[in-house]
C-alpha cells in the first residue's frame, strides 16, 4: 500500500459533496491520525445558535474514517461510531481529531475529541466520539 499523503486526504475530501457544502477540510493527516476544521457559520447552527449536533456526528464520522484510513489504506468505510455530545458547540471554528487506538488488516478502532475555538484560539471540548473502521 502507497502512504497516503496530506494532499491526496484533502482530494478524498473535496470529492464529497457533503464535505464540500459543509466546507469541511483535511489539516492534518497521517501516522494514524486525522484532523477535520468546519468554519462554524450560521446556516449549520440549530435554533438556540449552537452547532447543530448533525454537523458533529458528521466530522466525528469523517475524523475517524480518514484516522482509519492512515492504517488501512484509502478504501474504508465508517462500520459505526458513537458519540457523545459534552456541551454545546459555539465559537468559530469546530476541530475533529482523530487517532488510531488500534487497528488489525480489515479493520481500525479510532478514537475523536471534537473541540471548537473561539476568536482568541481557546479551545473548548464539546464531544468525543469512538468507531470501527472497516476496510473495503
């Protein structure tokens, strides 16, 4: 298996539509951890002006597919995840972060602490999130 670069995740990525209307982004990848930013806007926020819970579990997911991937390669799939939402998700920009707990050849068990930061760059744990990732 080729390693997997930062900029082939980013395209991986850029190919989601969802991703894209999110306006999500790969910034970090590789040694079997992922990290996902999503700018926090009005439109992915619900009704008391928190980030919406969907918007989380969706970074969550994607974190801990591409953590899983740095181990199995590119073609993995989400076999199911948990999350756990802590507080409510405000600031500027939401942060998912990804590692590898462990993984075997079909398959990955990584964890994710979804943080947001705020304009002074504090950052804020809201949830974390577990799943198994599954190579295809």
């Amino acid at each position: 298996m080729a390693d997997l670069t930062l900029e082939m995740a980013q395209k991986l990525l850029a190919a989601q539509p969802f991703s894209v209307l999110v306006g999500a982004r790969v910034v970090e990848f590789g040694g079997g951890g992922a990290t996902l930013e999503i700018d926090i806007r009005p439109d992915l926020q619900q009704q008391n002006g928190f980030l919406h819970g969907g918007v989380l579990s969706y970074a969550a997911d994607n974190a801990l597919t591409f953590a899983g991937g740095t181990a199995l390669g590119p073609e993995v799939l989400t076999g199911g995840f948990t999350i756990s939402y802590l507080r409510p998700a405000r600031g500027m920009v939401l942060r998912a972060e990804a590692k590898v707990a462990y993984s075997s050849r079909r398959q990955a068990t990584c964890t994710c602490e979804l943080t947001t930061l705020d304009d002074a760059g504090t950052s804020t744990l809201c949830a974390i999130a577990q799943g198994t990732i599954i190579a295809r």
